[in-house]
C-alpha cells in the first residue's frame, strides 16, 4: 500500500498508485483540476525553469499575475531566487508536490516537448535541472 519515493536528496512515503482512489476517498480529496491558463503557465514553468514571470507572459502572450499566484498556493512551483536583471524579477519554478502530482520521479520524465516543425527542444532535462529544490 505504501512505497517509499525519493528526488535527489529527498525521501517520502508516498500511497501506491494503485491504492490511490481507496486513500482520496478516506481523505476526501479530489483530484486537483487545473484550469487550461493554469496548465498552460505550468508546461511553461516546468520546461523553461527557471523562468521570470515576464517571460511566461512573453511565451503565453497573457498576463499570468492570478495563474502564477494559484499554482504558487496550489505549491505546484515556487520562487527559486531572483535573475540577476534590471528590477530583479523573481525566478520560478516546479516543486516535489508538481512532481507527485504528475507522478513525476524527476523532471527528466517530462515528456520530450517540439517545435510546430516537430524538431525536438530543448528541456529542463536537457540543461541538467534534475528534481525541483525545496
């Protein structure tokens, strides 16, 4: 029922998956639903991290202010310092609780993503960031 789940240097117990819908429904937990804005700012957090919120808005062509601030409460990512910019903006970026809810067991599992050409891009994988810091 349980298993033991580790990234980096990190260890947690965690339910089996195959057990999951049993503990949710001893807990009352719903599965976490994300709105397409939310899923969006979140691809991009989790293959351009670390990423200013500036950025994301120049990828999404949005303002992300509200979507930033619930996946930051949601503790899908977190502030992970500030780029060495004019203004300082705050870098951000994916956390263990991302990971489990994708069932994640680091980022190098993140799907490949492509350009609308089909060429591969480049990853967080691929730039070495290997599991989320807390």
């Amino acid at each position: 029922m349980l298993r033991l789940q580790n990234a980096g240097d990190e260890w947690q117990i965690v339910t089996a998956p195959d057990h999951a819908p049993q503990v949710a429904a001893y807990l009352g937990a719903d599965r976490l639903r994300l709105s397409p804005a939310s899923l969006e700012t979140l691809a991009v957090v989790a293959y351009r991290q670390p990423v200013t919120r500036a950025e994301v808005e120049a990828i999404r062509g949005v303002n992300c202010d509200q979507t930033i601030y619930t996946l930051s409460s949601r503790r899908l990512i977190e502030e992970r310092g500030r780029k060495e910019t004019a203004g300082r903006p705050i870098l951000y970026g994916t956390t263990w609780e991302f990971l489990e809810c994708f069932g994640l067991g680091s980022l190098h599992e993140l799907p490949r993503a492509l350009t609308p050409e089909g060429a591969v891009l480049e990853s967080v994988a691929g730039r070495g960031a290997a599991t989320p810091d807390r």
